[in-house]
C-alpha cells in the first residue's frame, strides 16, 4: 500500500483523492482526447461539450495548457469562430503517455483491491 500513496504523489495524484468525479490528469486527459480526435482542430465550445466543462473552467484549462505548450491556437476557419485548438508535440506525448500510464495504473489497481 506504501508503494500506491508514493506512486500517486509522484505521478500527480492519478488515482482519485478528494475529488468526487474526476481528477485534473483525467480532465486535461479528455480535453487532450477531445482535440486530437478533430484533425481540424477544436473550439473551445466543442471542448466544453466534450469534455463536459462549463466556461469558466474550460478557460483555465486551455489557458494552463496553451502556457505549457501543450496545445496550441490556430486561426480560425470561419469569420465568426475565435480559434481552433490544436495538439502541439508535446501534446500528443503526455496524451500517448498518460493512456500507456493509466492503462498500467487500472491493472495495478484491480490487484491491489
């Protein structure tokens, strides 16, 4: 049980805490998810509606990860639009890293409990 609580402090909290649905990695993880899926890119509406967020924290999100440089704003295809999102690489490394990881946690989880 040791090796759990280090290994989830050490990966950011992966299994869930004290959050009552998701944690945040899960949460980047669909928005991540979310914009790969659309080789176009995607608004920031579709990301709301897909990874299911409300305004508010959708910004947050996508401020946090255009910051990192994790996604990346393009121009917009239609006059009325503001911008699409797209995966930068290193956006589509965490996404690969983080199923490869969450994959092995599941497997791990299922025999610990």
């Amino acid at each position: 049980m040791m090796h759990l609580n280090l290994f989830s402090i050490g990966f950011g909290r992966i299994f869930p805490s004290k959050f009552k649905y998701r944690d945040r990695a899960t949460i980047v993880a669909e928005i991540l998810d979310t914009i790969h899926r659309d080789p176009k890119g995607k608004t920031k509406t579709g990301i709301m509606r897909a990874a299911n967020l409300n305004f508010g924290q959708a910004n947050q999100y996508l401020n946090h990860l255009l910051l990192c440089d994790v996604v990346k704003a393009t121009d917009p295809l239609r006059s009325q639009e503001v911008a699409r999102y797209k995966l930068t690489q290193k956006g589509a490394s965490f996404l690969r890293s983080f199923d490869m990881w969450h994959l092995v946690l599941e497997t791990f989880r299922r025999r610990v409990v």
